[in-house]
C-alpha cells in the first residue's frame, strides 16, 4: 500500500515539475490565453461575449441584428465592418455589450453613437431603475481597444473589462 502512494506522489510532482521548464527567452512577448487555455493569436471578440455572458443570468437578452443597431440604437450599420452585440431588454436590468469594428476614419462617429447609447439607456432607465438599471448605465464604459470599439454595460464591469484583455489585445 506505500509504494502505492509513493509511486502516486512520485508522479504527480513528475507532471508539476514537466510544466517549469523555461524554455523562452526573458525578454519576449507572453502570448494571451483563452479561459480555456488556448492560445489566443488574433482577436475574437465573439468568444469575448459568449464568456461574459456565461455568468449573467437574466431574462430578456438579445443579440443585435442591423435593424436593431439602427431602428433601436441609432448606430450607422453601414460604418462598420463587423459587430458583437448582446444587449437586455430593460425590463429585467441592464446587460449591454457592444463590440463594434469600423474603418479608422469611421471610428469617432461611432464611439460618438455609442456615447448616445449610453446616454439614451439612462434616460430609459432614470424613472424605471430595475436592479439598479440606471446606475450601471451611468457607469457603463465606452472604449477603444485592439480596433474595436467598446460598450460595457454591466453591474460587474472588472470582470467583464479583464475578459476584453484577454480576447482582444
């Protein structure tokens, strides 16, 4: 029975030792990782929503679609070359994500839409403030990373914005 678990022991710190080696130079780039632990070589913007919306549970979420971009949110469909857009209906709180890709002349036009977004969410949510609606509306970051242009609207914007870093560099 002891040399059962020494030999148990003996592999187990055999595998945690294989995984020390160093063989990279100090001074190179560290590429990003997926939760998963896959090696992320260039943006993926939609695994970036699919994981901060895995923890959000909550009635009334949609993804966008071009009319829903310009009938409800008033963003020019025609200035972007690709989207991710998840967004709630209201009536349960908020949960926005808007991950916009436009040309770099296009890029100031729509962070300014995305502005008006923010804008037009509190408006909405200022005399119906669901789940605190309205504060994370206020709070709501618009940013610009890795090309894209950026919503966050969220009640937990750290967790969200470190997924970001890592799907989006």
């Amino acid at each position: 029975m002891k040399s059962v678990k020494y030999l148990c022991f003996f592999l187990a710190l055999l595998l945690a030792l294989a995984g020390c080696s160093d063989n990279e130079p100090q001074n190179a780039a560290v590429p990003q990782e997926h939760s998963s632990g896959e090696v992320l070589e260039e943006a993926d913007p939609q695994g970036a929503l699919d994981e901060i919306y895995k923890t959000i549970d909550m009635k009334g979420l949609e993804d966008a679609d071009d009319t829903v971009l310009t009938e409800k949110f008033f963003i020019d469909t025609s200035k972007l070359e690709e989207y991710y857009v998840k967004y709630s209906s209201g009536r349960y709180g908020v949960a926005d994500v808007f991950i916009l890709k436009a040309s770099p002349e296009d890029t100031p036009s729509i962070r300014e839409s995305l502005e008006q977004v923010k804008l037009n969410r509190m408006k909405e949510f200022e005399n119906y403030d669901i789940h605190n609606s309205y504060g994370i509306a206020q709070n709501a970051q618009v940013f610009e990373q890795g090309g894209y242009v950026i919503m966050l609207m969220l009640e937990d914007l750290d967790g969200a914005r470190e997924i970001i870093d890592r799907y989006i560099p």
